[in-house]
C-alpha cells in the first residue's frame, strides 16, 4: 500500500489528509480519486502530485512507492 497525502485545497476536496492505495500507476490513482472524489474536478489537473517526491508521468508503476503528495497550487509570496 502507498500512502497518498493531501495538502490545502486538496485535503478539503478529498476530507481526508492521507489515503492509503494499491493503485498500479499514477494514472490509475488519479482516476480512482477523481472517481470517488468529485471536488478534485478541476483541481487534480493544477495539482503537483509528486511520488517519493519526485514528478512522474502518469504512467509510472507505483508498486514499491512509500508516498505520493498532491500538492495543489500555492498563492501568496
């Protein structure tokens, strides 16, 4: 299991600061959250999701991977 963690705008979307995960690919969890989290519409797409934080490719297998961060965008300076 991948732990998924969610930040900001994201964990309000989700109500959850952390889900755990079996998802194959990046690209899988992003339709399964999608799936069963429709407020991510519109944010996941602007969202950093970053895998034992480094950027991937949707098609990047997750078996073995400890943390994926979605970060949304930040505001401010």
């Amino acid at each position: 299991m991948t732990t998924v963690r969610f930040f900001a705008a994201a964990a309000e979307a989700t109500g959850h600061d952390a889900l755990e995960s079996d998802a194959a690919t990046l690209g899988d969890l992003k339709q399964m959250l999608l799936a069963e989290h429709p407020a991510l519409h519109g944010l996941l797409a602007r969202c950093a999701v970053l895998v034992d934080g480094a950027r991937v490719d949707d098609d990047f297998a997750l078996a073995g991977a400890a943390t994926i961060d979605v970060l949304p965008p930040f505001a401010g300076g």
